[in-house]
C-alpha cells in the first residue's frame, strides 16, 4: 500500500524503485491518494501500479479487493468513474510501448470474452489482434459460457454483466465454483458504474473493472496487468510442483536407504 505524498521521498520513487528491484518488481502495488490527477494516473499505470484507491479509503470496498486485483482510476471522471481522452497519436506509442514489454509471453496466453453484443465483442477482439494477442475466443450465448470457460481454459476472462437468459454475475459465481486451478483474472465489462454493482461483482470473484464505451488503452493495460500476474501464478505453480516432485523422490530415496540399511543390520 502506497501514499504518493510521504515526507521524505515521493511515492513517484518509491515505485521506481519497487519496480526496478528483483525482489519486488512483481509485488503487486496499491497506491492511496486523494488528489492524484488523470495525468498522474496514466503514469501510475505505465510505471507499473496495480491498483489505486482513493481517499478517504471505502472500508467495504478495500476488503473485498483480493491482493491480486487490479483496479485503478485515470482521466476524467465520468458518472463516477474514469474515462480516458488520448488523441490518435498517443494510443498508437503507448499501444507499441505495451507491445513491446510484456507481448511475447502474454501474447501466447488465452483470452475468453463472455459478452451478448457482437458489436462489443468484435471491437475487443480488433484491440486485441492489432496489440498481438493471437489466442482470443468469444461467447455470445451466456448459457454456453460456463462450459466454453471449462474447455478453453482462459488465462484471462473479459465478462459482461448484463446479458439475457444468464447474467454476468451468475456466471461469474459457476465460474469461481468450477475453478480447480491457480488464480484466473476475470474482468467485468459494464456501463454501470453504480457502487453496488461494484461491490456485488466483487463479492462474486471479479478482478477488475472495464467501464462501457471501451477506451482502447484502458483495455490494454488492465489486461497487460493482469496477464503478467496470472503468468506469475503459473510460474509459482510450477516452480512448487517442481519442488513438491522433489521431495517426494528424496523421501522414497530415503526410506529406500532405510530400508536396506535394516536389512544389513538384521
């Protein structure tokens, strides 16, 4: 957790430096303040921030926040909430500088959207092609979506909420229920920005926020975000089953010498 205005060092720095050391470059960051401008927050985002809450902080909304989530505010608010406002130019060198950072690995992952427009739908998936994610699938039917979910295995779920026949929120919950692996990051796509909403998609298991007209950016860098963590949990996942192999094969070594060693004695 991370004031921006602390006395001796700005919280600008702090981050630089949380980012640039081996040992905390993937600790995910929350920053806390209560004037930060939407400039300051597109900087936050770029350096690597991974969540932002304001001042006074809500006590029922920061507990629900799971310290894997990714949630941040930048640009001008809009109904309470946040819309970014960049010309052409500028999304093209941001799009090509989150291109080149993480793309490769991220670009092999797999994204599901769960979304009953296939306006919505298309314009994601052009975000996505054009930025070199490769491995997109889409549902239309939210009936569908639950088993699709299971078949895919998404590393990362794009999911409206208000859909006929199922709602995102049912989905979401059949989606938690159903999961029997390491953390999958689900981002909830509304025009909604209603709290209780919110709060209802983050008691059911969401990650994040997308807010309906998509900015292209926006979309970008919460998604970046929140495939380099679940590539991390991937990792932490193998690097323990690696280790949990090991000391398996040690103990039946061990037993093994045991073993032979009674039968000497005897």
């Amino acid at each position: 957790l991370l004031d921006l205005h602390l006395p001796d060092i700005p919280g600008w720095e702090v981050l630089a430096h949380l980012k640039a050391g081996e040992t905390t470059q993937n600790v995910p960051v929350v920053v806390i303040s209560a004037d930060a401008t939407a400039r300051q927050m597109k900087r936050l985002l770029a350096a690597g921030a991974h969540t932002y809450l304001t001042k006074p902080v809500d006590v029922v909304e920061f507990p629900g926040r799971r310290r894997d989530d990714v949630r941040c505010h930048c640009g001008e608010r809009t109904g309470g909430r946040v819309k970014f406002a960049l010309s052409r130019d500028a999304f093209g060198r941001l799009r090509n500088l989150h291109r080149d950072g993480g793309s490769a690995q991220h670009g092999r992952m797999k994204l599901l959207i769960i979304d009953d427009e296939p306006v919505n739908v298309a314009l994601l998936q052009d975000i996505l092609a054009e930025s070199g994610y490769t491995r997109v699938q889409s549902v239309t039917d939210s009936r569908t979506a639950v088993d699709t979910c299971l078949a895919f295995k998404p590393d990362l779920v794009l999911l409206d909420l208000m859909m006929p026949h199922v709602d995102g929120f049912t989905v979401l919950e059949a989606l938690r229920t159903s999961e029997n692996e390491s953390f999958v990051p689900v981002i909830v796509l509304t025009a909604d920005a209603n709290e209780e909403t919110e709060r209802r998609a983050l008691r059911a298991g969401a990650t994040d926020f997308l807010l309906k007209p998509f900015d292209h950016l926006e979309v970008l860098l919460r998604i970046g975000n929140l495939l380099e963590l679940r590539r991390l949990h991937l990792h932490l996942d193998n690097q323990r089953a690696a280790l949990e192999e090991a000391v398996f094969l040690r103990t039946a070594e061990l037993r093994e010498a045991q073993a032979q060693l009674a039968q000497t004695s005897a």
